[in-house]
C-alpha cells in the first residue's frame, strides 16, 4: 500500500521554527518530484514547495521563499520541509505529496500534478 506520513507538525510562536518530515512506504521516492501544499481553514490548498527527484532544482511560493527550504533524502525515503521565522499566515494543515515526473515543469504548483498524499500535519503559528 502507497502511503506519505507527514510529522513534525505543532504549535510554535512567531519567529520560531519547526520541521515538518515526510516519510513514504510502499514505493520509491527517487522516482518522483515531491512537494508541500498547505491548507488553511477555509481556503484552498496552495503549493509551497517542490523539489526535484534528485534534489538539485527547488521551487517555492513567493510567500515562503528566504525562510523555508525543502530537502530529501531517497536513502531514506524522506522528504523535509525546514520551516524558519514562521508567521502566523503560515497556520494551516501541511501536505507533502508525490508529483507526476522526476522533475518540476510548468505544472509545479498544481496540485491536479501530485498523485499521492500524505494525511497533513498541523502547523500553528501564535503572534
């Protein structure tokens, strides 16, 4: 069975970081572009960033880029988001989620592209 277990989730204050992990099992990772949504109450769930299958290309949402940064390690079948100086807008329920191709093309941030999904992690961020 194909599953992501995203972790790392929780209540932190603003300025603070946290590290949020995704682990998959009954597949590869190293075959996929993997990337991170999020969700908050009541809005739609936005891309935030993606990494290449090998790691050497990163995209990220304009909202997030100088303060988080998306890593991977296939070794291990993970794939992690540091998240630094968190806001409170950075509130919501984070996904990771598996891409159509090894690399990002102009679909990146679509979240139509991603295939599997983990279950979310909670992130909130107090002012």
């Amino acid at each position: 069975e194909v599953q992501l277990q995203a972790s790392g989730g929780g209540l932190v204050q603003a300025g603070g970081s946290l590290r949020l992990s995704c682990t998959a099992s009954g597949f590869a990772l190293s075959y996929y572009a993997m990337g991170w949504f999020r969700q908050a109450p009541g809005k739609e769930r936005d891309f935030v960033a993606g990494i290449v299958w090998i790691g050497t290309v990163t995209r990220y949402a304009d909202s997030v880029k100088g303060r988080f940064t998306i890593s991977r390690d296939n070794a291990k079948n993970t794939v992690d988001l540091q998240m630094n100086s968190l806001k409170p807008e950075d509130t919501a329920v984070y996904y990771c989620a598996s891409y159509l191709y090894p690399y990002l093309d102009g679909s990146y941030d679509s979240k139509t592209f991603y295939t599997y999904w983990g279950q979310g992690t909670q992130v909130t961020v107090s002012s």
